[in-house]
C-alpha cells in the first residue's frame, strides 16, 4: 500500500480522473488515488471522507480499491455506494465531511470510467489533480489506522431535492434516465412528487443497452420524444450516466439545450438576485449573454468544466452558472453544485407556476442558427496543438479571438468556437450565426483552419440547428 505508483500520462485530466478500464485506468490506479488524495485530506486535517460509485460494471471494484487506500490515510470513510454524483456531493455537504470522491465515467463510452473529488466545499482541479500525481509517484503518504462503513443517504437526499419544489399545477413528465445512475433516486424523487410521469430506463445497467446516456447529443433523446409525443406530456427530461447533466424536451418534441435553459432559470434567479453575475461556459449562445444583461444581471463567459464553473461561482459569488452541456449550477437556494434532477425540479417548478409551456420560455429568446457540440477524435498528444496553432494564426491575422479556452472567434457572420475537450480525445467545434448563410461562412472557417493543420473537418449537421 505504500509503493510508489506512476499514472497513464491521459489520466489526470484538467479536472476530473478519466480512462480505460483494464488500460489505463486500473484498481492499482483507483487505490493510488485514494492513497494521494487522502494524504492531501489528512494532512489538511480533515478526518472524513463520503464516497459513492456510479451503475458502470467496472466501479464497485474502483470503489473498493480507492476507499482502501483512503482507510491507509487514517481516515474515515462513509460508503454512500450506488447513486448519482449529485448525491455524493450532497451526502460529503449534508455529512460535513472532509471530502467527497464519486467513481464514475459520467457521459464517456462503458469501457471508461474516472473520479471526480471534492474537498471541502469546493472542486478538486487543475494543479491540485496534478499534484496526486507527484504524491503517488514519490509514495509520500500519509499513514494511519482508518475504517469504513456503508450509510444509506437516499432519502434524505430526496427529501431535501424536493424541499425547493414550488409548483402549482400538475404536469405531465417524461424521464429517460438512459440505463445510468439516477434510476432508483428517480423512482422515489417521482413517487413523492404531483403529477403524472413515464419513466424511461430507469433500471441502472452499465452497459447501456438502450441507448448512450449523454442528453446533448440528440439522437439519445429519441426515445424521450417519443414518449412526450405519445402521452401527451408537458416536458421531456434526460440525463447522462452519472446525473449531472440535464437533457430537455417541450411539448412539441424540440430539444432545449443547456444554454437556453439557462436563459430560463436565469430569469427567475435575477428577481431575487437583481444584479447578479450569471456565468456560462465559451460554448453558450450569444443570445443567452445578451439575454442576462437584458433581464438586469451581469453576464459572464468562462471555461468550459465543470470544476472551473464551480471555482468561478465561489470567487464571484455567482447564485447561477451552466454549461451548454447541460451542467447547470444553482447557488440559488442549493449548494453550488451541478445536480440534474434538481435542475429538473426548477424547471418543472417554473413551468408549473408560470401557467405557459416549456416551448413559450424557449421560443421568447431571439432566434439564430447554429451547429450543435460537433465532436471528431484527434489524438490526446494533438488535441492541444491544433488549438494553439489555430489561435496562432488566427492573432497573426488581427481576428477578434477570444482564448480563455480554446478559441471563440467572432466575425460579421456571428461566431465560431475550437477548443480541445478535457475529457475525450477530441476536439469540440461549434459555429452560430443569424442567417443561414452567415452560419455556412463560419463553418467554412473552421474548416479552413483544421485543413492547415493537417486535419478533416467535422461534419456538421446540414444547416445546423434552429436555436
């Protein structure tokens, strides 16, 4: 337990834990995390850590191995087991423990798995994931006599979910909890909550044999639009594999996407923070900016991750934050962490009380045209490169770059955004512009540009998406 270990070059990630089963990301992996964060805890005094694990097939055996080498810190570890990673976040706040770790591969294929951490009550990222790196490799542990037990929070995580709910009227509901981790919490969070619901998937399975569970890309919410169609239901909701992430249909079956979504929730949370700094990722429409200034609040571009959102939040005091990703951030009467099924409860709340349809809120913003997340592989040595040769060029040329991650460049046309993804090997395009034309010059752009770097282009979805 005190040997020094080295991790795959891939695997400390700007701010989570992420690889391949069996490759490189083992129980050894698992064990020596555990063994380098609890140093980090203990020695930062903290006596208890919360840990839980999402349905994928390889986390029970992360789990095990990381809470082993936790015990080997000295600490104390309360198992929360199989559950959403909002719940280990409320479970490691709830509990006032020291830390939380979720084992979890959150949206990525079931042959990857990873570990998101907390400490305190803020997120474990950047330069502090490196430097588990650094304690493992030297085996500069800390050392003591630990223990574990296993705790049940799901009720009381339901019953503080359902605390903020303040509808008035029955809705009809869709869930699609797509085979991932949020299925049980699901069941009780919908016995318990008015109105009428179909749930979809709700048997937690890792190897998801449904469909992927990542509510951003659109082809997972098929089966979703058919159930809203087919029951009549006011709302469709998705998640992804680990719960903290929310996917959106309205009535009609069009897909809200996260930075709409924002849009909405924002427009509540300014009546009560007139003013506020409203923060969402470089990925976001330009309308939900112009939008959080039109409605009085401050609007604030920053990093993709939900680590770095989160970190931002705190600096600036921010009560709401999201991702176009649909990691969506309530500071607002929650805690500051990204939870999907809380997110869903402001939504189903709104919707209730405001006496209109889901469509309505969406169709109030502006209209534009855009492409959806366009994804393509590029390796995890280039991925980076490509980015830096782009914003390279691009300054050489005067453009109007903005490089706080990645590149979102701006033109007469509207905008487009490359940046390398923290997660995946690839890399993450996205245009968006007024008119369909404008959306076509944007998208040559890119395309320009991966060609000088040696590189095909994505292959947008034909005339992108109405948004």
């Amino acid at each position: 337990m005190n040997e020094a270990h080295t991790f795959h070059p891939t695997v400390l990630r700007e701010y989570d834990i992420r690889g391949i089963v069996g490759s490189t990301l083992t129980p050894a992996d698992a064990r020596a995390v555990g063994r380098s964060f609890g140093t980090v805890v203990a020695r930062g005094g903290g006596k208890t850590v919360c840990v839980g694990y999402d349905g994928r097939l390889s986390s029970p055996e992360l789990e095990a191995a990381l809470v082993e080498g936790l015990v080997a810190c000295g600490l104390h570890v309360l198992r929360i087991g199989l559950g959403p990673t909002p719940m280990l976040y409320f479970a490691t706040r709830d509990r006032e423990a020291a830390a939380g770790v979720m084992i979890t591969g959150s949206h990525n294929p079931p042959d990857y798995n990873g570990i998101k951490m907390m400490l305190g009550k803020g997120p474990v990222y950047g330069r502090q994931i490196l430097d588990l790196g650094v304690i493992a490799a030297k085996a500069d542990y800390a050392s003591g006599e630990g223990s574990s037990e296993r705790i049940d929070v799901r009720d009381a995580y339901v019953d503080r979910l359902l605390k903020d709910y303040d509808g008035t009227r029955d809705l009809k509901i869709a869930w699609d909890a797509g085979n991932g981790a949020t299925g049980e919490i699901l069941r009780r969070l919908t016995a318990r909550l008015p109105g009428t619901h179909t749930l979809l998937f709700d048997d937690i399975d890792g190897t998801f044999p449904n469909h992927h569970p990542d509510p951003t890309v659109e082809r997972n919410l098929v089966d979703l639009k058919a159930a809203v169609a087919e029951k009549g239901c006011d709302i469709g909701i998705g998640f992804d594999g680990d719960g903290d992430r929310i996917g959106a249909i309205d009535h009609r079956g069009r897909v809200v996407w996260g930075d709409q979504l924002l849009a909405i929730y924002a427009a509540d949370v300014l009546k009560d923070h007139p003013g506020a700094t409203i923060i969402a990722d470089v990925k976001a429409s330009q309308t939900l900016f112009d939008e959080i200034a039109r409605l009085g609040g401050n609007p604030l571009m920053w990093k993709t991750g939900h680590s770095l959102l989160k970190a931002k939040m705190a600096e600036v005091g921010s009560p709401l934050a999201g991702e176009m990703s649909g990691h969506i951030f309530f500071a607002d009467k929650w805690y500051g962490f990204d939870d999907a099924l809380y997110c869903a409860l402001r939504l189903i709340g709104l919707v209730s009380k405001l006496g209109v349809p889901l469509s309505e809120l969406r169709d109030r913003l502006p209209a534009v045209v855009n492409t959806p997340e366009t994804r393509f592989q590029v390796s995890e040595e280039r991925k980076f490169q490509v980015v830096q040769e782009v914003k390279d060029r691009l300054t050489a040329e005067g453009a109007d770059v903005n490089d706080i991650d990645g590149v979102r460049v701006t033109t007469a046309d509207g905008w487009w955004l490359l940046r390398a993804s923290n997660t995946q090997d690839v890399l993450v395009a996205r245009a968006e512009s007024g008119t369909p034309e404008g959306l076509e010059r944007l998208k040559d752009m890119v395309v320009a540009q991966l060609a000088t770097s040696g590189l095909q282009a994505p292959s947008f979805e034909d005339g992108g998406s109405a948004h």
